[in-house]
C-alpha cells in the first residue's frame, strides 16, 4: 500500500507518539534480520537521492540542500533516532540529473546522535551546488540500488527517498527500474517537488504528485509527501525523514493511493521529450 501524506505538526506528533520501531513489522524488512548472525546493526540504511536538474533554480537547490541539513539535526528527527531498536541509522547522500550523472556527496555514514547528526548535516551544506541536465530517476535509482550492497552496516530497511521536479525523460523507463529494487525488498519514497507551474521550457507535468505515487515509489508501507509551496519545502522533508526513520507508516492524515491503473502515464517524460526535440 502506498500513501499520499499530508504535511503539518498533526502529522509530526503522530510520528514522535507512535515511534515504538521495535515491536512492529518494519516496512522493507530485509529477509536475512532474521538469521542472529546478520543482526542489523542500525535502524535503516537510508539512500537519500536529490534531483539537481536544471528545472529546478539555485534557491530551490539552495532550499533543498538546507531542509535535509536541518531536518537531520533536529529535535524531532534525534527523537525519532532514539526511538527505534539501534538508536541509529546509516544514511548516503547522493545528487543526480541524466542517466550518466549521478554523485554521491555523502558516502555512508552513522548517525547515532546529535554529534554524528551535525557531521552530516555540516558535509551537506559544505559541498557547492551544482547542476545537471535531463531528468533520469530511472537513473538515481540504478545507481542507488548496488550502494546497499556496499554499506558496510545492515538495517532492518533498505529505503531510497527520492525527490525531484518531473518526471523520467532519459535513461531506462522507470516501472521496470523500480520493480526491479521492490524485488530486492527495497522501499521507494518519494517527494515531487511541485511550487512551479508547469510550462513547456522546464518539462514540469501537472499532477506529479500522481505520477511518483504509482510510477516511482513502492514497497510495503511506501509512502510520497509532495511540496506545493515553498514554503513547505523544510518542513515536507523534516516529514518524510521522520517516517523514514521511525519506520511507520502514519494512522492519521492519509489518503490511500486509488486503483493500479496509473492516473498519469508512466512515459509521459520521455513523450514530452521526443515530441519537443525529437530524440
């Protein structure tokens, strides 16, 4: 099942008031937890991939880098940190554009507390911004998927958070990608990025909320939480990070996805894309 979710402190205090991770089936559970001999020695090993393409402006890359910095070293996020069985997660940071360009700004690292929580939050504002040409979240999900695999900590989850401005309009299609990490029991989250109107020079869609909840996210328990104002930028990825990390899926202020048929074509990024340039 997947979610839409409603921003606001409401949404918050649920997080904080039913973070008990430890006695609950965690969504994206991984199969080996099991085995005592694999014990997961943090809470969640976190992919946080953060679209830098063109479409979205220097204030709103500026804004994005910022709201995961502060969201990291807030109060509500240590709350949510302390309360689940490890008191810790392990989390990448990473940019991405087209197919070929993806950089990881964060290599693994645990955060186990305020110290750890600064560190990350600091190597997040330090990096210079940059920018990147077409949109391939195909392509940030291929790139994320063996990172996993390198991590040197294992979680009860695996969870790529993925944000972005459009839709997919180069690289592999996206259904296929994704269905391939839900096989390897990882979580698909997402935060379309929404306070544009959509025009033709930036390929921005309309409903692009609709098209991450049922061409991009997936696995138990996924979840989107869409920005339409600027001003709910900070504030929609403290949220997103709090559930990520309390590994819940909020009881109150959400609305079930409808139906699997999607609602915005799965391919809509690469028709704009041939039917303006042509290639």
């Amino acid at each position: 099942m997947r979610w839409r979710i409603s921003l606001g402190a409401a949404l918050v205090s649920c997080i904080l008031a039913g973070n008990d991770t430890a006695g609950i089936a965690a969504p994206g559970e991984r199969p080996d937890v099991a085995d005592k001999q694999t014990a997961p020695s943090v809470d969640v090993e976190l992919v946080i991939a953060v679209d830098v393409s063109y479409s979205m402006d220097l204030d709103e890359l500026a804004v994005q880098r910022e709201g995961y910095a502060q969201a990291i070293v807030s109060k509500e996020f240590l709350q949510a940190l302390r309360g689940g069985p490890n008191g810790k997660i392990s989390v990448t940071y990473l940019e991405w554009s087209a197919s070929s360009d993806q950089k990881i700004i964060i290599p693994w690292r645990v955060i186990d507390g305020p110290e750890t929580a600064d560190a990350v939050a600091n190597e997040i504002m330090q990096t210079p911004v940059r920018r990147g040409s077409r949109t391939s979240i195909s392509g940030a999900i291929q790139f994320a998927m063996p990172l996993f695999d390198e991590n040197p900590q294992r979680g009860f989850r695996r969870v790529i958070d993925i944000s972005g401005d459009g839709p997919n309009n180069n690289g592999p299609p996206i259904t296929p990608v994704r269905d391939e990490a839900l096989a390897k029991g990882i979580v698909i989250n997402g935060l379309p990025i929404m306070i544009k109107e959509p025009s033709y020079s930036t390929m921005d869609i309309d409903n692009l909320d609709w098209y991450y909840e049922d061409c991009v996210v997936g696995g138990p328990g996924s979840f989107v939480v869409s920005i339409k104002d600027r001003d709910q930028f900070k504030e929609a990825i403290r949220t997103k990070l709090l559930l990520e990390v309390a590994g819940r899926t909020p009881e109150h202020r959400v609305v079930p996805v409808a139906g699997t048929e999607p609602r915005v074509s799965c391919t809509i990024g690469e028709k704009i894309w041939q039917d303006r340039w042509g290639r």
